[in-house]
C-alpha cells in the first residue's frame, strides 16, 4: 500500500497524464485550491480538472519538490511550476504548497496554497506594457 508521500511523489510526477494522476485519488478523493475556488471530487472529475490545465498551459509539470513533513498517512511539501499560458503568452512561475492526506493507499484529499496574485499576473490579459 502506497503512503502518502509516495503518493504526492506519483501524483507530481505524473501530472502531465492526466488518468494517471487521477487514478491515484480514492473514489471520494478530493483536490482543492482554496483560494481559487478550484474543487474537484472523484477521479473522473479531477482528471478533467488537470486535463483543463494541461490544455491552458501545455508545459505545466512540477519541480523543485520539497517534502517538510511526512507521516504514513500525511505529506506536507512544496513544489514549483513555471510554464507558458497559451491564452496570453505569460510565463506562470508558481510555487505551490500543498498537504496530501491517504486513506487506503489512495489520496483522500490534495489540498494545495498558491499565491493567487501571481496567477492573476500570469492569466490577465492586461496591457502589455503592465508587468
């Protein structure tokens, strides 16, 4: 049975399939982003959920994992994204914290902290000559 690290290490690492990483979460499993108001239950609904943001920004995959916290049932970590938005042609540069709790060997709920002000920047169709 998969704990929760190895878990959140499967779900980044295979966030670019998005059946894969749906594949991970129970079938009650939840993502949410809180402060974007992003929640998806189920892994049908969640890889629909990545599969949307892949086709928003096709080279979105995690780097620079840091894992803080680790117990058999609960991972703790930040990680980083830096990919091109197709809508405005803006790099997203976000590092993201999130904390992953298993059930079963399979994800409960993914619930991930972003800086919301940088994914304004990044999918705001401003005026180019506004960073």
């Amino acid at each position: 049975m998969k704990t929760a690290t190895e878990l959140l290490q499967a779900y980044l690492d295979q966030i670019r399939d998005p059946a894969a990483a749906a594949a991970l979460f129970a079938e009650d499993g939840v993502i949410e982003l809180p402060w974007v108001k992003v929640r998806a239950q189920g892994p049908a609904a969640i890889e629909k959920l990545i599969a949307g943001i892949l086709v928003k920004m096709p080279d979105f995959r995690f780097k620079n994992i840091k894992l803080w916290i680790q117990t058999p049932d609960k991972v703790f970590g930040e990680y980083e994204v830096e990919a091109a938005v197709v809508d405005t042609g803006k790099i997203y540069a976000q590092t993201y914290a999130g904390v992953l709790l298993a059930e079963g060997g399979k994800i409960k709920l993914l619930r991930e902290a972003l800086d919301t002000a940088v994914a304004a920047r990044a999918f705001g169709k401003d005026c180019m000559n506004h960073p």
